[in-house]
C-alpha cells in the first residue's frame, strides 16, 4: 500500500481490480464469453467510481501514463466492438448501429468538456470575497452542482446504458434492447449539453475583470480599511489565519482581513471582519490601500513583498504562536517594522539569537487567543487523570529534535496506557503530521491503532462498567444533542455556499453577525457535549478542526509536547506539562537552548520519567514545579492585565500614529496636501 500510495485496502482493491480488469475484458472479448466481459467490465465500472471517488492518487497517475478516465471509456466501447465482431455481429445492422452510436458519444463529449471549462473559466473572478458588498457588480447564480460536479465522470458513465444494451442484446437475440440503450445514453448526453447552454450565455458569466476589480476598489474606498491581516499558504496552513480572526474583529477601527490564495477561503473559519482574497500580485499592487496604517503578517512566505512594497503602512509581523523553534526568530523578521511577541521571553530569544531585529523594534503584546483557557485549580477534573499528547509535525527536514512522535511517541503512549494507576489519554496530533515524512504517517497510524484498541478493551472493562451504566442516560442525550448542533452547524456554514461556486458565494457572503454569534455558541456547546458523550475514563484520538486544542487544554489535567507553541499556550492553564528531549541534547542543555521546558518535566526517547508528571497531577506536594510555572507563564506570556486583547490593541493604536505621523511627514516633504 506504501509503495503504491493508496490510503486503504478497498483503494488498493479497487486499483488491482482496474489493473486485471481490462486485460480480462479483452480476453473475453477474443475467446468470445458474454458473461466473463459483462463480469469485468462491471468490475472495471465500480473500481474506477471508486477510485475517482476517494480521490485516489492514482488516478492522476494513470493519467500521467496515457490511461486517464477518458482513455479507459474508450477502451472498453472499443472491446464492445470486438466482442460484437466475435460474436458474429460483424456484419450485423446493429454492429454498424453501435460504432456510429459510440462515435457520436465520442463526438459530444467534446462541446460538454468545452462548455464546463469555459463555465468554470468565465465565473472566476480575479478576486473572491466575504462579507464585502458587491452588489455593484451583476453576478448570476452558479450552475447546479449536478452539473458541475465531476462533469467529465458523470457524462462518460452514460456510456453504461449503451453497454448494457448491447450485452442484453447478444445475450437474448433482441437487437431492440440494444437500440434502446444506445439511444438512451446519445439521448442524455444531448439532454446533458442543452441542460449546460444556458449557462454560456454572456448574461450568465461573470463581468469583465475590470468592472469587478472597479467594484472593489469603489469598496475600499468607501470602508477605508485600517489595520489588515495579511495571509498567504496552503489550504493545510488556514489555522495560522483562523487563530487571528477573532482578535481582529476585537479591534478598533475598520480591519480586514487580505489573502492571497483562494484554496484558503473554504477552511476559514467564520468571521464578521471583511475578507478579500487577491490571488494575482498585478491586482493586488493595483489596488488603492492608502487608507492603510497597519499590516499584521502571520506567516513568513514569498508573497509577503507584494504588500511589504507599501511604504504608507508600518508592516509587523505577529507569526502563529510563540516558541523556541527557529522559525520565531526567523532572520526574514528583520524585513517589518515590528515585530510582536507575546511576553519577555520573545524580546529575549530575537537577542540571544542576534538575527538583526532590533530591540527598539520588539512589542509585547500578549497572546489574546488565549483568554479561553483555564486556569488549573491544582486538583485533577476527574477521579483518574488525563494526559495530553499532542505533538508537533515532522518539520521540513530531518532533524529528530522537531517531534517527538518518531522516536519516543509510541512509548509516551504505551506508558500512559500502561500506567499502574489509570490515566485517560488524548492523542490530538499536529494537522500536519505525516505530509512530509511516510515514517511519521506509520507512527501515527499505530499510536491511533494502540489507543483504540486500549479504549475498546477499557470499554468492556468491569472497573469501568457501574460508571457506564450510571452515565448511559446522560451520554445518550449528549449524542442527541451532538446530532442536533451539527444539524444547524451544517445550516449555518453550509447554507452560505452549498451548491454554489466562488464567484456566487462571492456575491452572497455578507456579515451577518447574528449569524457569527450563533456558530460561535454551538461550537461551544458542541464541544461541551462531545465531552459528555463519551466517559471521563474514555481515551480518544482527537483530529479535525472542530474539536479545538484550547478545549483539549481545558479538558486534561497534564500535557506531554514537544518544542512549538502548543507548549507555550498550554502553560497559559498552569498545569504540570512534560516536554521530550527527542534530539537527546540532555536535560540541562536542553533547559538552556529552550525557554518554555524551564518548569517542565524532560522526557527521554524512553519516556521513562512519565511518572513525575502524574505524580505532580495526583499529588500536589509532588508538584514541586508550580511556582516555576507561575513565573514562566508572566515570562513567556507578558501580564494578565491589562489584558492581551487590550495590549494588542494598543499597539495597533500606537504603530497606526507612526504610520499617520510617516505619511503627514512625506506628504509636507513633497510639497503634497496631507490627508487622512
């Protein structure tokens, strides 16, 4: 399965089925055998909807070599004709009835490939927008997804009327059934192309790039942005945007949110704030951002030179998340007028690290995502504790210091699970893990397969049964209530843009507040239920974005991590955490390169020293750590007061009158009317 990069053995199944299936359609065709062609061509028709419909792999692979969807259709009409011709229908009226009827199958496939693509071509728009007013610009409503949802695959597979009549025909000598199906599948195909015509028509594309670009600018210049969040990445990175989105709809003035890549929209999160995605740099450079005073950046990436150009805003970069991975003390910083960490710790580790970012040029803010954790009470939530674990990705290289999962994850794992005194483990792993590293993937895997395989042997448990029986009542209407909130999370989220494309969720995407505060309040009650439902005494493997890692904070009682800001933030609770030395520098080395593990337990690739951690959880004369925690938290984090959201605030405030204090100053300099 490694080797042929498929995610499942029925994927697998499906591909080896494609594979022997053709070469058995062939033969049947040669020997001749009805029922051995109708067989593998049948096999062939459900490995390949299969195939396309998990988005297998190799799919793109068979296209690469010259066997792509179309090429596969083709072959197996092409066979039907020579199981025809072997049958003794050479000759036969209706052998000249199929090749005609196929050639002409053929021949429509073109004008509905064409169609779709200048449908999907001529909706695009160059920019793509939430909660922006484009009512300037006359969009009509998208296709229906039946239309336009895997077009090619829809319109091949109305061959399979066609071929079963044919077969139908062989098999009882009626040339009727054969007629029919042929007629069906040329009838549909032509239903197909007269269903998509509408659609080509001037009236429903999209405006001229101009007129809309126009629509935008006439926009910008009436809501006169302030302060900009500015992303660009892969739809994979959208949480390093989503952490920020509600720190900047808390903030004065008129913020914005600016992307670059429209494959991030669909993953971001629900926001009132205006959201404009400008893929193309030429039209980004072009609009008028004068109104501008402050460009916040999350990330390092290439595209950043297209807004870090503009002289008449000061450029800072916030990142996403705090912690002693070099990527927080990027040399690239020095490129921003700012840079703003979340407490002490950050100034210390840009000056330590002496990659050119000024002191003078260093603000603490804070980290206002975090208002939502917890503080710990210094006793465990439930009667047996819960462990955390939640590594960090594999990196972008090699190095065995980046996470923990490789060398010590299992044992991390087979310790909590075998611990002398019960412990509930959540396993929440990094959304990244196993892009880059297959080795990575396999552990994952067999860590997920170990903590299911221990929840369902703790499931039949008798320790556990008098708690599952006393909670069966209210897990049952926490599921109730799980099903409920989904229901309606569906209607929120789903309601703006099911069905339609981006150009017309464009067109429709307007704040709607009431709406923002609904879906923030299920999501909350979402992940209430989500505990309930299951026993406090229930490991869980926790992925997706829905279940939040703040919520897992708050739920656990103990955290074992690796070096990235998830170590950071968790700190913010107060609770015992471990950290693993997986690089094996030592423990005292390890405390000295790395800030955040000063109040941590070090685990070794062994995991050996787990016991400390659950001892400082059970027993708080154990938990000799706590007043270390206490001050690193003030160190990394900065003060409770005033509050983050309150500093960062500020400091938006603050850089804004430099930036309006820059411009006054240019504008005098030349001779210019100053102006706002």
């Amino acid at each position: 399965m490694r080797l042929a990069r498929v995610g499942s053995g029925s994927e697998l199944a499906a591909a080896l089925l494609v594979a022997v299936g053709f070469p058995c359609i062939m033969l049947a065709a040669i020997i001749p055998n009805l029922w051995f062609f109708a067989a593998a061509t049948a096999a062939t028709y459900l490995a390949d909807r299969h195939l396309h419909h998990c988005g297998s792999y190799l799919v793109n692979r068979l296209a690469a070599v010259r066997a792509g969807l179309s090429i596969r259709f083709l072959v197996r009409q092409l066979l039907l004709i020579l199981l025809l011709s072997r049958m003794g229908y050479g000759e036969e009226t209706l052998f000249y009835v199929t090749v005609a009827c196929l050639l002409a199958f053929y021949g429509l496939q073109a004008p509905q490939s064409a169609m779709v693509t200048m449908i999907r071509l001529r909706r695009k728009l160059p920019v793509a927008t939430r909660n922006i007013d484009l009512s300037a610009v006359r969009i009509a409503d998208a296709p229906k997804p039946l239309l336009m949802s895997r077009p090619a695959e829809k319109m091949l597979h109305l061959d399979v009327f066609a071929m079963v009549g044919v077969l139908i025909a062989i098999e009882t000598g009626k040339e009727a059934a054969a007629y029919v199906g042929l007629g069906l599948t040329l009838v549909l195909a032509v239903a197909y192309l007269v269903a998509l015509l509408p659609y080509v028509r001037p009236s429903r594309l999209v405006p001229p790039e101009t007129k809309v670009l126009n629509a935008v600018g006439e926009w910008l210049a009436d809501y006169r942005p302030t302060v900009v969040l500015y992303f660009s990445g892969s739809k994979e990175s959208a949480y390093q945007a989503n952490m920020w989105l509600e720190t900047m709809a808390q903030l004065g003035g008129r913020p914005m949110i600016l992307l670059r890549e429209r494959n991030i929209l669909p993953q971001l999160a629900t926001t009132s704030v205006p959201v404009l995605c400008v893929p193309g740099g030429v039209h980004l450079m072009n609009l008028d951002l004068s109104s501008v005073r402050v460009a916040l950046y999350a990330a390092n990436v290439g595209k950043n030179i297209h807004l870090l150009r503009v002289p008449t805003m000061k450029h800072v970069f916030i990142g996403h998340g705090d912690s002693d991975k070099l990527a927080s003390v990027n040399p690239f910083s020095k490129v921003y007028d700012e840079v703003w960490t979340a407490g002490r710790a950050g100034r210390d580790r840009y000056a330590l690290a002496d990659v050119g970012v000024r002191d003078e040029d260093i603000v603490e803010v804070g980290r206002p995502q975090l208002a939502s954790i917890q503080t710990w009470t210094g006793t465990q939530k439930n009667p047996i504790p819960t462990v955390l674990y939640a590594p960090t990705w594999e990196g972008w290289d090699d190095n065995p210091g980046n996470t923990s999962l490789l060398l010590a994850g299992e044992n991390i794992v087979r310790r909590l699970l075998e611990a002398e005194r019960p412990v509930r483990l959540l396993y929440k792993p990094h959304p990244f893990t196993g892009t880059r590293s297959a080795k990575a993937k396999a552990v994952h895997l067999r860590i997920t397969a170990m903590i299911e395989q221990a929840a369902a042997e703790r499931a039949t448990d008798p320790r556990w049964a008098e708690q599952a029986a006393a909670l069966k009542g209210d897990q049952a209407a926490a599921r109730a209530e799980l099903a409920r909130i989904e229901a309606r999370l569906a209607e929120l989220e789903g309601g703006a843009g099911a069905g339609r494309d981006e150009a017309e969720t464009s067109r429709d995407s307007l704040a709607d507040p009431a709406r923002e505060a609904e879906t923030a309040r299920l999501k909350d009650e979402w992940n209430a239920a989500s505990w309930r439902a299951r026993g406090w005494w229930e490991h869980r493997v926790i992925t997706g974005a829905r279940m939040r890692l703040y919520d897992c904070f708050n739920e656990s009682d103990a955290m074992v991590s690796d070096i990235s800001s998830v170590v950071s933030d968790f700190i913010a609770s107060g609770k015992p955490y471990a950290v693993t030395d997986s690089a094996e520098l030592g423990e005292e080395e390890f405390r000295r390169q790395n800030t955040a593990v000063r109040a941590a337990v070090i685990l070794s690739n062994s995991a050996a020293e787990l016991d400390e951690l659950l001892a400082a959880v059970t027993d708080p004369a154990a938990d000799t750590r706590a007043e270390g925690r206490r001050e690193l938290k003030n160190y990394l984090l900065g003060p409770d007061e005033p509050t983050s959201i309150v500093q960062f605030d500020n400091a938006v405030k603050a850089l804004s009158a430099k930036s309006e204090a820059r411009n006054t100053g240019v504008a005098k300099s030349l001779g210019e009317p100053v102006g706002g």
